[in-house]
C-alpha cells in the first residue's frame, strides 16, 4: 500500500487529478491483452520527462514498483501490476514532436498512436512500416518497449528496424539520451536496442526517433487457395526463391478458413485446406510484372483458386476474410489464446503440422494464422479460461509447440514478447548463463527492482 | 608477462603451433589500420569454440588480458593489445558452415571473409548487403564486433540489420547462443545486438547467423559533377524525397576531385567543386525510369555533367574516381586520418562546410569522401604523424568537428567504431550516466576486465 503523503507527492507533480486510485479506475487497469487481472495500487499519468523523473525518485526511494503501460494491447502481459505497484500511463504524452522529411526521420512521444503517426507521415509521402494488428489503437512507446512487428515485416522489419534513437528516464529518475537522428550510429554499446523490447523493465520511454521510408505508390494484391496446406507452403517458397519480397504474405489453415466461412465472413470452396494472401508494393512499372509472377507459382503449386485485384475496392474484398479472422475466431468459444511460435520460413509446413498433430493430441481447437514469408506462426487456441482441465491440456500442448518450434531452431515469441505469459518457458530457449547475463543487465539499470518486476525475468 | 607453464596450458589446447611468440609475429599483429602500435604479450588462433572456452577459462583465472582481432582493418585501434595481453586471431574458423536459400539466412564461422560470403550466396541469387570498403579482407567476425557499414547502407542499412543469431563465448568460458534463424524474434532482452558494435569488449563471437536478401536483378549507375558543393547536396534530398532510394549514394568533394585528378585517377571539369556517385538496383524494369528522374534532378540543380553507364564497363568506369580516392589521398602526405561523424542528411551541406572552415582555421588538408545518402561523412586529414605541431592541430579540428557533428544530431562514428581512436570523445555524445550503464553492462559479461580493455570504456 501507498501511504497518503507519497500520494500527495505524486499529485503535487503531475497535477491533482492525474494520479487514479478508485475501483473503477483500478480496474481499468487491472488487464491488459493477455486479460489476467492484478489490481494495481494506483494510476500516474505524467506529461512530461521531467515529470516521471521527480515520479522515478519517489519510487526508487520507497521500492514503489512502476509498470509503464501504452494502450495495453501487448496479450503477454507486460503492463499488469502483477507484484502490485503504480501503473504508469502515457496518454498526455501523445504529440507528434517532428516529422523531417529531409532526414527522414519522425519524433515522437511514447502516447502516440501508431496509425495517427502513420497517416501523418503519409501526408509527406512516407511511411513508418511496422504494422501490429492493433495499430488504430496502440502507441509507439508500447510498440519500442514490446518491439512490435506486423505483416509487412516480411518486407520491411520490425520496430526496432526503425529506432533511431531514445530519450529513457532510468529508475534512478536520470534521463538518458540513446542513439541519434543519424540512419547510421556504431557509438558506444547499442543501448537503443536493448531497451526495445526490454517490455518496460529497462527504463521509462520519453521521446522517440524513428525513421521513415518512401511511401511505395502502388501496390498489388492477390489471394490463392489451396487444397493442401503444404502446396501453400512451398508457393511461399518459390515466391520468395525468386527474389521477390512481398510486403505482406499471410497464410489462413483450414480450421480458420472453416470459422470464417461459418461466421459468413467469406466464401471459400469446401476443398480449401489454407490461403494465402499476397501483396507486393513499389513502383506500378514492376509491380504488374510481380503480380504475374505470383500467380505463376500459385497454379504451379496447385492452387484450386487464384484471385488478383484490379482495384483497391478488389484489394480490400481480399482481406475481407484475413481481417474477419480474429472476431470469426473469438465468437466461437469464450476465449481465443494467441500464440506466436516462430520457425526458419522453410519449417513452416512442418510447424504447420505439428500444430495439426497437438491439436488432436490435445483435443483442443487450434487454428493456424501465420506470417508465413517469415515464419511467424499464430496458433489461435480456441478455449475457455474457466474450464480448468480443458487449460491442463492447453498448457501442455503449449509445452510441446515451444519445445517444437525451438528445435526447428525458432523462437518462443517472433513478435508478441515474453511477459508473463511465457516467462516459464524462457529457460528452454535460452540457457542459465544467457539469461543470468539478463539478470545482470537488468540489475545495472534498475538494482531496487522496480520497473515492472513481474515481467518475464 | 606470461609464465611458460601458462603459455604451454595455451599451446596444448590450440596446438603447439598456433601460440605464436616470436618478436617477428609480435610485431605483425601489434597494429591494425589505425597504425599505433602496441605489442602484444602473444598471439593465439583457436580453431573451434570449444578451444576458446578452455582459452578463456584460462585468461580469466590468470587475469591475462584477451583481445579478438578479425583482419585487423578497422580504423579506430579496436584490436590491439593497449593494456598488454594476447591477441585472438580467427583465420583457422573460416568456414561458411550452411547457407539456406528457402529461409534466407547463412551461418559463418567469424574468420569468413565479407566478400567470400557474398560470392557464394550470390551462387543462390542472394546477397549479404553490407559492404565496407575493406570487404575482401575483412572478416565476418570483425563486422559483427564493429557493426560494419558500407556504400549500399543508404538502402540495405548496416550489419547489425543482418544479424539474426550469435555464438558466443563468454570471459568465464561459459558459450551462449543469442538470437535463432528467425527473422522474428522478441525473446528476451536483445544481447545480438548488443554484442553487435561491442568491439569485442563483451564476448568471443564464434558463430554468426545471417539474414540475406534477394540479389537485385540489375543495377543503373550516374555520375554528375556540380560547380556548388550545396547543388550536390540538395541533389541528394531531392533524389530521396522523391521516394527513390539509391543503393550506393556517394559525394566527393573539391580537395579530393583534385588530388585524384593529380593521380591521375579520373578527368574532370577545373570547375568540379563536387561529384555525386550514384546507384540504383532493383529489378530492370524500374531501373530505366529511375534512372532518367535521378539525371533530370541533377540537371535541375545545376549539375555542368551527367553521365549514365549503358553497360558493366561503363559503370565501372564511373566508380574509377571513387575507387582511386584513398590510393591518391594517402599519396599525398605520410598519413592519411579516415574520420567518421555522421549528421542527419539535411545537415550534410552544413557538415562540409564547417569541415572546410576547420581545414582553413587549423591550416590542415581534409578533403571529404560521403555516404551522402546517409549523412555519413569520411573526413579525410592528410597529415604526418611524426609532426607534432600539426599533429596537435589536427586534435583540435577534430575536437571541434565531432562537436560539430553531436550539435547537428549528429554522431561521433556513423561505422567505424570508437577503439582508442575517439575514447577521449564519448563524454561528448553520452552522459555520465549514459556511460555508467555501459560499464556496469561490460562489468556484467566481463567482471574481470580481460577482454579488450584498452577499448572504449
């Protein structure tokens, strides 16, 4: 519990009303994503660097745990008060600082909502790639702190691909500047990062630098189905074999495609055992040419049905069914666990498989959605949390995909984090002296332990 | 000093003939190419990780200092024994241990030189993208230490955004696997990357996963020649703003073009204040059109010639002047210093001109070579080392030019490191705090201090 005059001197520097503390407010901040509840001991909202400075000072003097949190849309639950403490949130801290066409590069507050910054940075015919799912919803400093990827990582990489550099408040309350403007920085150790995706156990993210890319002006996309997952798989293969790089490759199993076509989300023949979805962007001149090619490798590779948009209407009847996927899922049981198994590309099918083989093993609902260009699987279980045998089974199915996917020389999480969701397993993808190297690290920036110390070490 | 019965622990684990003592051996592995000369108490060249474990088992329990040394090219004395010890030499692990076309990666023993890596995923129409000037010396390994950049960073970045996974032994011969073969992966805090750029200060690198790329199917090379060093550089925004990203986007400057054309290297206008070396690749049939907007910008900012490569040789041609500048700027005097700050692109023009202020200011010669597209500039500062007095003047430039370049957002080293050559400047760019956390990082991996020390922190 927090004393009153801490309280007091928590609201004498953000302002009275920005540091929460009734039920209702503690429990809009009792979940995250990952929706496991822990009821926090209070809510600071800051403003400014300086602000959570003075706020770092009076938790690092009285060991008050601080769990920064963006929109809380990360489902490993990395910004939960799991050993209690004061969540901080970062919605007064949403302005757009600068956008440098020239230098191309942008400067951001953490509270920024990615698809706000996106849309700005289009207005200078730019464009910020990273693309997770909840990008209408949330914010760049949730999306350094998680390292968030999305589907057009197969072309364009991952958050961290387009950090520049940070302003981080360390919990001792000193703010440090990381990295620069400069699309190349080799000075000092790469500070930059390792805090992202140090999931807010590092330090406090005050202003952001990331860099921009030309928007492509055109893009083409095309949908093939298949009988056999396997020819999906090796369609991905030969796509990517040939040197073409799509933007976005995202393939939907059988299972999925079920829900879909049961939600009425889509139509596809009774025959379709996965889908793939493919979009390529760049200059209109190559594109067609692509777009060809594409379609090439998908009948050679036995696709039953290719469809190729003409226009951008087209285009979006294509995603219709990926975009339908997640709300199809999550109508048909009482909860949909996301997972994020990732493999070497060529893995897949067999990853792909295994899936198949724990799903019946397990006598579970497991669909698959994957990043499939690079290899990037979402096993969609379908359960209910209340049903405790039913999450006996899910837990050891759990067990088996990550031992599977680290075999296959894969990851426990290609782009959702570690968290609390999977801090069990993270001995089985590093060993004791990897992760004790962790330990130490995390002990030099925060040695009282309180920046979100439930999280995954 | 070394004890014999230590140096016989050594030479039973390498082999008898791979601990190396005599003063002809000392000598050729006391300097890299950052010329000072520091003697080393012995060299030793492992074969395998396992014999590097046992190596630095020993080093640790006897204190004896290590410092891993790839070709010894890099520029700022990151490889050299400053405070005493054994230089670690990796050209008997040479070996690309697998190259996988299907998920785009290869794994390579650190001692692989860059260029014979990238001929032989080229074989599989693939391309390993980063390509520093020394390429096909250079080793795999000392790229990864160093974060090695290149011409193509413009468009294809840096090392570290190559680098998928690492082996690596630590000072207590503990070996640790960091990353996977995944282009996805948020497991953990992210220790690639931070033993990327480390400069061998944080642990021994045995084995290097890599991501590769498609090899662009065609490429189209221009030269243009400006009589305003401010036409070039505006030329490079309006190339970049117009969404077209170069491959390779190279500036030379007027002191430069002139001792080439002394050399006898290349002709050009008396006029030539600056020469823009540009390259696109990609596929052919956006090429052409890339082609003809790049010499319609340099034509619109004043360019007095342009010339485009109809075939190979042509383009060879055109690479001439850029090819010959540091043979014919280190004809010039004793010694030639490469320096390294690197400004947002906007600031390139500002850049240049503060650098000619401080030639004038500081009666030095420095002519400069760019990666204009990158806002990463060489300084080149044709001096002696054995005079003194001018000696003590060209510090004082660089004193100025790397607060020049820290002022603009800039960095002191865009992908040359920091070594022993700019240790004195870090306090510029980092905090005291900043820097505190480096060293608690460095006392994390390396309680002891062995490895490298003489280095940066």
């Amino acid at each position: 519990m927090i004393s009153t005059s801490i309280k007091q001197e928590l609201r004498s520097i953000v302002g009275e009303e920005w540091f929460l503390e009734t039920p209702e407010d503690l429990a809009t901040y009792s979940y995250d994503a990952f929706l496991q509840e822990y009821t926090p001991d209070g809510v600071v909202i800051p403003e400014t660097a300086d602000q959570i400075s003075r706020v770092m000072q009076i938790a690092n003097r009285e060991r008050i745990n601080i769990i920064p949190r963006g929109a809380g849309t990360n489902i490993c639950g990395s910004s939960v008060a799991r050993k209690g403490g004061i969540i901080m949130a970062f919605h007064r801290m949403n302005r757009i600082l600068e956008i440098d066409p020239e230098s191309m590069c942008a400067v951001v507050q953490p509270g920024v909502v990615n698809a706000d910054l996106q849309k700005e940075v289009e207005k200078y015919r730019l464009m910020y790639p990273p693309d997770p799912a909840s990008m209408f919803v949330c914010t760049l400093g949730g999306n350094v702190a998680l390292n968030a990827g999305g589907p057009r990582g197969v072309k364009y990489g991952v958050t961290r691909d387009y950090l520049l550099g940070l302003d981080v408040v360390l919990p001792n309350g000193v703010i440090i500047r990381t990295g620069g403007k400069t699309l190349k920085n080799v000075s000092g150790y790469d500070l930059t990062r390792l805090i992202c995706g140090s999931e807010g156990t590092l330090g406090i993210i005050t202003e952001i630098t990331v860099r921009l890319v030309p928007l492509p002006s055109a893009k083409a996309t095309l949908q093939a189905v298949f009988s056999d997952v396997d020819d999906a798989a090796k369609t991905v293969s030969s796509i990517i074999a040939s040197g073409i790089v799509p933007a976005t490759l995202e393939l939907i199993d059988r299972v999925v495609l079920n829900v879909i076509r049961d939600y009425g989300g889509a139509e596809f023949s009774p025959e379709a055992e996965a889908l793939l979805l493919i979009e390529v962007d760049g200059q209109s001149s190559a594109l067609e040419a692509q777009g060809k090619s594409i379609e090439k490798f998908c009948k050679e590779r036995g696709a039953i049905q290719v469809d190729r948009a003409t226009s951008a209407e087209e285009a979006e009847k294509l995603w219709q069914a990926r975009r339908t996927a997640f709300g199809a899922v999550a109508s048909l049981r009482p909860n949909c666990i996301v997972e994020d198994a990732t493999v070497p590309v060529k893995r897949l099918p067999e990853m792909i498989r295994k899936i198949v083989e724990l799903a019946d093993k397990y006598a579970l609902k497991i669909g698959v959605l994957a990043h499939a260009g690079d290899g990037n699987l979402h096993p969609l279980i379908m359960t209910d949390l209340q049903d405790k045998k039913e999450i006996g089974r899910v837990d050891k199915a759990l067990d088996d995909m990550y031992e599977a996917a680290i075999s296959m020389g894969g990851t426990l999480s290609g782009e959702h984090g570690i968290g609390i969701a999977k801090d069990r397993f993270i001995s089985k993808e590093f060993s004791p002296s990897a992760i004790e190297i962790m330990r130490g690290i995390k002990r030099v920036f925060d040695p009282n332990n309180i920046l979100n110390p439930g999280s995954f070490l």
